[in-house]
C-alpha cells in the first residue's frame, strides 16, 4: 500500500458523512458500535500477532489482492472473537484489555 495516510483520511471523510443518514441512528446500530468500541483497544494490541498467525499458518502471500481485499476483515474479527472472549477472563479482562 503506498499511500495508508490516504486510506485512513477517507475512512474518517466516510464516517463523518455517513452519521447523517437515519440508520447510523438506529438504537441497535448504535448498541452494536459501543459494543465493538469496547473492543477497540485490545484489537489495537493483538492485530500484529494476528496478522502473524495467520500469514504463517495459511502461508498467505501479503502482496496478492485477496489479503489485501479480505484480509483486513478477517484480522479484524478474528482479534474481536480473540478479543472478546479474553475479556471474559476475570483478570485478564479487566486489567489486559479494559
């Protein structure tokens, strides 16, 4: 990827706009994105090593357009699932990932 600062400038050009729309109001939107903020900070430091396990398990070439396409979505839900059931571990949860 030769320009990310690109890509993150329009992701967030994306969702200021998008607010406006009625179904960014909805009430179960609205639960499901406080429910994946809640996550936020553990994806942020398990996103590496999941980037890791997987390009090295399923010997996954970095540079084709599937990973590039797919393989965002793909870290990041694996993270949230790793996330997520991390937090229900009584210490880890509440210390490692707030």
């Amino acid at each position: 990827m030769r320009f990310p600062i690109l890509l993150a400038a329009a992701i967030f050009v994306f969702i200021k706009y998008a607010c406006d729309y009625p179904i960014f109001r909805n009430e179960k939107f609205i639960r499901l994105i406080k429910w994946l903020s809640g996550a936020s900070f553990g994806i942020y430091l398990i996103h590496v090593l999941v980037i890791d396990r997987i390009t090295s398990w399923f010997s996954v070439d970095t540079l084709s357009g599937w990973w590039r396409l797919f393989g965002a979505f793909a870290v990041y839900f694996v993270a949230l699932l790793l996330v997520k059931v991390l937090q229900k571990i009584p210490y880890v949860g509440k210390y490692l990932f707030p």
